[in-house]
C-alpha cells in the first residue's frame, strides 16, 4: 500500500514555510512600521513620496550594461537602490542628479556600501567620455525607453527622469522623491539624505 500524505505534516511544513518567508521580511517590514507609521521625531514624515510596491513590480526588460552585456535591477538586490532614468544626451539638470547621487551616497558614511546608484538610460547613443569618468560608480543599463515610462509613476506633466526613485533590497520600488529633489539645491538634497538616512538606520537588511 503505497504511503498516503499526512495532512498534519504537510500543515507543519507550511506553516514553517511562513515563518521562515516572515522572519526574511520582518526587519524591512519593521523599519517601514517606525517609518511611516510611528513617525519618529514629533511626526515628522517622510520628504519623498511612499509607493505601493504592488502597483509598479519592477518589469522584465532587455536591459543590458554599456558594454552589451545583460543585466537586470535584480542585479543590485540586497542593496538600497537610487535610479535616474533618462536619454544618453545628459544635461545639466541630468548631470546634477548624478553628481547628488553620489554626494548622498557618500553621506551615508560607514553606511553607504549599503547604497548603489542606477542610471537607467533610455536610448542606444554613445555617452560622452567625461560623463563616465565623473560618474564613475554609477551603474549604466541602457533599458528600452517605453517599458520604462510605463513603470515609474510620474506627476501630470513630469517625466520619470525629473526623478530619483529608491529601491528598498527585496527588489521593491518604494519610493519617489520630489521633482528637482535630487540636484544642486544643497537643501532640498539634504532632506533626501535624511530620508535615506532614516531607512538605513531602521532596516536590518541591505
């Protein structure tokens, strides 16, 4: 007689399932909790806009680094993510995030190995070389511009390059900050470094 499944082993073994899928989530889950819902410090919220993950899961894209190359966003899991979108032809609001991008990381301190920067670039133009070399440490992916459009929530009026999103380490988009946040505007990017700041220090994981 062949054996018949035993329903109260199989209910254990899920239910240690979850426990092990809760005790992984728990530290992200927690700092979200202090974050936005505690609201540390008198109230004080949050200075970039909250996303529901839900409604932007991060697409499949042909994505690929400069060199042709694949490679994916989940490349970077595990790690706090900023990500810039937009065109090769970088301007100067385009070279004032990247440069912010790599002051607030820097400012991160002993923190900011825990913090990588995305260039999603939306076109197949070559860059320029001193944009590589000033920005050295940036990932570039080139990412085909509709998917991409499609993805991150805008503003009326607003492209998704007039932003900075952070990606938390589990591969979820969670949060957009302000139009023109992220940029030369020394007091506006240094309440970007405190939103970071605060995340990092709260989450146990990335």
């Amino acid at each position: 007689m062949e054996n018949q499944p035993n329903p109260q082993r199989t209910a254990r073994g899920r239910w240690k399932l979850l426990v092990v899928i809760a005790v992984c989530a728990a530290p992200l889950l927690a700092s979200y909790f202090m974050y936005y819902v505690v609201k540390p410090k008198g109230g004080v919220t949050n200075y970039g806009t909250l996303l529901d993950a839900r409604q932007y899961p991060v697409p499949s894209m042909a994505s690929k680094l400069l060199d042709g190359s694949p490679a994916t966003l989940a490349n970077y899991r595990g790690k706090w993510v900023m990500l810039k979108v937009g065109p090769s032809d970088c301007q100067q609001e385009c070279q004032d995030q990247l440069f912010a991008m790599r002051q607030l990381r820097t400012m991160q301190g002993k923190a900011m190995d825990r913090v990588e920067r995305v260039w999603l670039i939306t076109d197949d133009q070559p860059l320029e070389t001193m944009l590589l070399r000033v920005n050295d440490g940036t990932h570039m992916l080139r990412a085909p511009a509709a998917t991409v459009q499609q993805w991150l929530p805008v503003e009326p009026g607003a492209s998704a390059a007039d932003y900075v999103y952070l990606i938390d380490p589990l591969g979820n988009l969670m949060m957009r900050f302000p139009k023109g946040a992220v940029s030369s505007d020394t007091a506006k990017a240094a309440k970007v470094h405190k939103d970071i700041a605060k995340l990092l220090k709260a989450s146990a994981i990335g």
